[in-house]
C-alpha cells in the first residue's frame, strides 16, 4: 500500500502503455501521484490508467507520439487542463534497433527513428514542460537513459548515439535550470525484462534481469526529492548503491563526475 507522499502533485509519463513506464506511472499513482499517461497506442494507455485509478489516483491518457512537437505540444496543453502543472516528467518512451548489426549493415530510416525517439522525443517534452516549471520555479525530470550511453557498442549503434546524446543534453540544460528550481537526473533502470528487451539477441537466454519493481521505486523516490542534490547527473538503478551517491553528492559535483567528459591523456592535455 502507497503512503500518499505523492499527493497533490502531477507526474507525466511517456511510453506509459507498456513496459517500464507503464509500471512507473502505476507506482507514481500508489503514491497518491495524479498521472498523465502519454504514448502511440490509445488502449494500453487506457489499460494503464485503469491500473492507475484503481490506486485512487486521477489520471488522463493522451494518445500523442512523442517525436511530433506539435502532438506533444497540445498533448502536454490537455495535461495542464485536465490534471494541473507538471511537477515530474518521466521521459520514457524508447526504442532500439531492430537487430544487431554494424552500421553500414542497418536500415537508414530505422536507425533514425530510434535517434529521434530517444533524443527529439524527450527534447519535445522538455520544450513544452519546462516554460510551466521555469515559471512555477520548481519541478523534476527523470530521464530513462542506458549504461549503453557510457560505452561504444557496435551492435547497437542508434540506440547508443541516441542515450550518450541525451545524456549530454541534460548535461547541458542542468545549469540552466537549475536556478529555477528544477532538478534533472539520468536513470538507468539496468536490463530489467520487458517486451523490448526480452526479443534482443544480446539478452538470449538471460535471467538475472535487473528488478523492475526496484526502477520503480527509484522513480517514486527521484519524485520525493532524495536524488536532488544529484542534479544533472547519472544514476544506474541497477548496479549503484544510490545511498551512497547521495552521501557523496557534494564530491561528485566538485570532482564533475557522473557527466559525459572528455578523458584527458595526460597532465599536458590542451583539452583539459
């Protein structure tokens, strides 16, 4: 049973008709959180917010691709109407390649459909969800991100080019906002079991998944404000010990850590 620490504020889920964030948005609603479920398919949004409102929690479903500003815009428009300001974004909504294959082997529109869903679609989110935190001076973005974003991988390469670029672009944004109240986080979940992962031939015959239940309730607690003091930062749910981090916020900030950098060669690196 939820403990309502969530009440009274809004969370926006993407992708939330399936997987991850279908499981994210029911976790949010336990925790007395009103949901705006985003995604392409109306009926498993539905099916979610049935799931959602069963917990007591209000909720609307908006069917919208995420790589359309114009969608997302009266989209996030509908949201605001129906539920109130957006006090969380979770950027969910994903793809990966089709299949393992290097680059010159890859088909060119799918390759660039999973970079635009990975990375223009949480831009659009962010386009037109900050202006309302920027104004409110508070809010949180949790952005499902990889640990495919810190390692090359041939096999996988729309899918890690897009992850390392959203990393960067939280990077980017996290000084910006960070004056108006507004907390950003990267978020691994690991390799957690859904029907996107389970068909990848990297992952045949896997068991040890990583614990959805557990992304979840790193979600519900990003939420509450326990990862703050991490802004801009990456966190890997399924390998950190995330007390940990916290405890060492103020060192991982002053030393730059858990950020895209360029790793200088020496002590006489131009670049440093």
């Amino acid at each position: 049973m939820g403990t309502g620490s969530l009440d009274g504020q809004v969370g926006l889920v993407t992708g939330a008709g399936r997987g991850i964030g279908r499981e994210i948005a029911i976790g949010l609603a336990a925790e007395g959180m009103a949901v705006a479920l985003i995604g392409r398919t109306q009926q498993t949004l539905i099916d979610t917010l049935k799931e959602c409102v069963h917990h007591g929690a209000r909720g609307v479903a908006v069917t919208a691709d995420v790589n359309n500003p114009g969608a997302v815009r009266e989209a996030v428009r509908a949201v605001e109407r129906d539920l109130g300001p957006v006090d969380l974004l979770v950027n969910n909504a994903g793809q990966i390649d089709r299949a393992e294959a290097p680059i010159w082997e890859t088909d060119p529109v799918q390759w660039w459909q999973v970079v635009e869903t990975n990375l223009r679609g949480p831009y659009n989110l962010l386009r037109h969800v900050l202006p309302g935190m920027v104004e409110r001076g508070r809010g949180r973005v949790v952005n499902l991100n990889s640990g495919f974003a810190l390692r090359p991988d041939g096999r996988y390469t729309a899918y890690a080019t897009s992850k390392g670029a959203l990393l960067r672009l939280s990077d980017n944004i996290a000084d910006s906002v960070a004056p108006h109240g507004i907390v950003v986080l990267d978020i691994s979940p690991g390799a957690v079991e859904t029907d996107m992962t389970a068909d990848l031939p990297m992952f045949c015959g896997k068991k040890d998944w990583a614990s959805l239940p557990y992304m979840v309730a790193v979600t519900v607690e990003a939420a509450r404000g326990r990862f703050d003091a991490l802004h801009g930062r990456f966190l890997h749910a399924g390998r950190d010990d995330l007390e940990t981090l916290v405890d060492s916020a103020e060192a991982i900030r002053a030393a730059g850590a858990r950020t895209l950098r360029l790793r200088p060669y020496g002590p006489d690196d131009p670049m440093i």
